[in-house]
C-alpha cells in the first residue's frame, strides 16, 4: 500500500483546506443556529467543484482521484458537516446511482445540474417503518400499461425539504424479495408528490432532513434507474461510498474538535496558568491525536483499495464504524477541555459534539457494520439485506 502523496494531491489537499476554512467555516455556527442550509455555502461549493468531485468530465465533474476525494471531504466535514452531509446527499446519494446505471438521457436532464449545483437531490431509501431492514420497504410502484403508480412514504431524507430529485426505491414486485425493488429518479414537482416538514434534529441542523409522500404519482418507464429490480443491489453499492464518506465526515469533525481544544487550552487559564499546562488536558489532546491517525489511515487504505480497482467493502465498514464512533469519542473530549463553555454555543464544539453522533447511525448504524465486518471474516463477506 501506498500513501505516500503527489505533488499534486498534496497541492489541492492545501487549497481545498484553505478555501474551506475561509469560505465554508465561516457560516457553520449561523446555519446550526438557524437551521437553514446556506446557499452561499452551496455557491461556494459548486465554484470549487466540489460537487462534481468524483465523477469525469464527461459529465460535468472534475474526475478527481479517490485519494483527492478523501482529502477534500475531511476538510469539508471539518468547515461544516452540515454542508457536507447535504452536498454528499444531493452529488453522491442521488448522483451516484444515476452516474453508475442511469440512462444518458437521465445524466444529462439530472446528473449534470445535480453536479453543477442548479438542483438539488436527495435519496430515498428509509421509511418510517423500515430503515436498517432495507429490503421491507413498503412503498410501491405498481406496473400500469407502460407506466408505474408510486405510491408510499419516504422518511429521515437528507434534504428531501428543498430537494428537486430523488432517487427513489420502491417495490415493483412484491414476491420478489430484495429483487423486486426498483429504483426511479423522481421529479419532485410532480402532482401527488408532499414534502413533510423538516424534523428538529439534535445536530446536522443546517442540513434539512425530512420525509416524502407519494400518492398515485405517475412514473414513466424512463423513470427507472437502470434495470427493474436492480434497486436494492443499486441502493447497497451507493451506499458502499455514502460510507466511505461517512469515515471523512468523523475525521473531519475530530479534526475541527482536536484543533479547537488545542486553541482553548492555551487561552484559558486556571490557577494561574494556560491549562494547556495541565497533564490531564495534554492526555486528552493526544488522545484525539492518536484516535483521529488511525481512523484517517484506515481511510487512506480504503481511498487507495478504491484508487486500485481492489474490493474494499469490509475495509470500507471497518473505517466508516471506528472514523464515525472515534469522532463521538473525540468530540466528548474537546467539550470536556472547554468546560462550561463546551456546554454553550459560544464555542463550535457543542455543535461538533452533535453533528459527529449522526455518524454511528447513518448510511448503515455502527451495529450493522458490526455485523458486516463478522459476516466477511467468518463466511467470505456476504452482503447482509440491510443498510
Ligand atoms: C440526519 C439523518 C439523515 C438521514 N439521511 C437519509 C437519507 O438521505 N436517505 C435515507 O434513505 N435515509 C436517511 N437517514 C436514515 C438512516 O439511514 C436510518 O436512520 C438508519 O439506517 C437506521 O434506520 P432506523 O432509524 O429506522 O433505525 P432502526 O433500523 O429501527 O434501528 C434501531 C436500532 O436497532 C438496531 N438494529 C436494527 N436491526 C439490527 C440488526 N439486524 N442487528 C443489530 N442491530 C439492529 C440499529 O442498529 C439501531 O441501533 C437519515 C437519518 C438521519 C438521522
């Protein structure tokens, strides 16, 4: 394996850092406190092609390398993991099946705009009954002529509130099992389509979460993302990456948190002195260190099993589950350092604090990567029916 950087990588990694700490950070405490996503944040992605990161330039993107990938969503994470979970859901979760089974016709009506910021998607897979057990979604698609009739609901939908598309999965053959999901690139305009109002969530606030209803909306066959009854396996792929990301979203988080302990502890002082000074506050800040090295090694060996063309699933959960619960452990360290005022908004780590426990329940909760990781060492990685 090797980590070792180009001149290249290491020149955008420096300029995407710089560029989001002075034009993403910024904004981050003002959209947690007003829960609304900032559209200069949005602007600001998009002039930097974050949005279209992964994908060739065939399509509008700007075919950055796996690695390059990696460094930019840790340090978009680290600015703001509320844009960073609402970019991720809108270029990755809704781009990503498009880009990798969509029709050309799909790409260039939705893809392209998605990359280059015109519209916003989202990615509809969780229900109100049904969310690590993916394969008992309710929501139906019923074959009419050369039609399909959704109907059903949709819940916990990364900005499904100000979303214009979504891929959505729905069952088209209900005897079919995990084989009988499709899935369908919604126009949300279209009649019959509710977006519910978005939930008061504990962090991630300036990121829009909510749910959509589906009542009698017609579909074209032009709808479906590649082939009938390939959602479920398209679903699990998306999801692959969504927990590559996930791993950057806990590393860049930490990275905020270490950072902002760092700063406090040489500022404030107790007992005459910068507690700083303090062993117990330098065994927490190396702590942080140590914690945030290996989930950003585990990460980088991913990026590179991924830049390699080289299976990396268990490996991708192995990362997303210590990168997602490290930065939990982390950020409950740093509100530690800051004392009372950790406690208040005043300081940015009680938004971390908040933001990073998102971590061990999205794109597969902490539980099912437990149970992912087991399955491929004890019987050779069978893939589990569930997020
Ligand atoms: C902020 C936010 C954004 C989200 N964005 C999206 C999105 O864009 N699109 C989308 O489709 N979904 C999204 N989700 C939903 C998310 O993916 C689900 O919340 C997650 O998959 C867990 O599903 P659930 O909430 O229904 O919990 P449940 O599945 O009900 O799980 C509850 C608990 O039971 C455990 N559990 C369940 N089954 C097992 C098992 N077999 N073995 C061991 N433990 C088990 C779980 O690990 C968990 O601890 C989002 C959620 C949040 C909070």
């Amino acid at each position: 394996m090797d980590l070792s950087l180009t001149k290249e990588q290491e020149q955008f990694a420096q300029t995407f850092e710089k560029f989001c700490q002075e034009q993403i950070a910024p904004r981050a405490q003002d959209m947690d406190r007003s829960g609304e996503l900032s559209q200069d944040n949005w602007r600001a992605l998009v002039e930097m092609g974050f949005l279209g990161l992964h994908y060739p330039e065939s399509v509008g993107g700007v075919g950055a390398d796996w690695v390059m990938c990696a460094m930019a969503e840790e340090s978009l994470a680290k600015a703001c993991a509320s844009t960073f979970l609402s970019a991720g859901a809108s270029s990755g979760l809704c781009g990503g099946p498009i880009f990798h089974f969509g029709s050309d016709a799909q790409k260039k009506r939705w893809l392209t705009p998605l990359i280059q910021g015109d519209i916003v998607g989202c990615f509809g897979l969780t229900e109100p009954g049904a969310g690590t057990d993916a394969a008992s979604i309710q929501t139906r698609a019923k074959k009419a002529g050369d039609k399909f009739v959704l109907n059903g609901e949709k819940a916990l939908i990364t900005n499904a509130p100000i979303a214009d598309v979504a891929c959505v999965m729905a069952v088209t053959d209900p005897d079919a099992g995990p084989g009988g999901v499709t899935c369908f690139v919604v126009d949300l305009s279209k009649k019959g389509v509710t977006k519910t109002a978005a939930y008061r969530k504990m962090g991630l606030r300036g990121s829009p979460t909510g749910g959509l209803v589906f009542e009698d909306v017609e579909l074209s066959a032009d709808d479906v993302v590649g082939t009938e009854g390939a959602g479920f396996m398209q679903a699990m792929m998306t999801l692959e990456s969504g927990r590559i990301g996930m791993s950057h979203f806990g590393i860049g988080i930490a990275e905020a948190a270490m950072e902002a302990s760092m700063r406090y502890a040489m500022e404030r002082e107790a007992f005459g002195k910068p507690i700083a000074k303090k062993q117990a506050v330098h065994f927490k800040i190396a702590d942080m260190k140590i914690e945030i090295d290996a989930a950003r090694l585990m990460a980088r060996r991913v990026a590179w099993l991924k830049a390699t063309d080289q299976p990396c699933s268990d490996l991708a959960s192995v990362s997303k589950l210590y990168a997602t619960e490290m930065a939990v452990r982390v950020t409950d360290l740093a509100v530690q350092i800051h004392g009372g005022w950790g406690y208040t908004d005043d300081y940015i780590v009680d938004r971390l604090y908040r933001d990073a426990r998102l971590g061990p329940i999205g794109e597969g909760t902490s539980e099912i990567q437990r149970e992912l990781i087991a399955r491929a060492l004890l019987d050779g990685g069978q893939d589990v029916a569930s997020t």
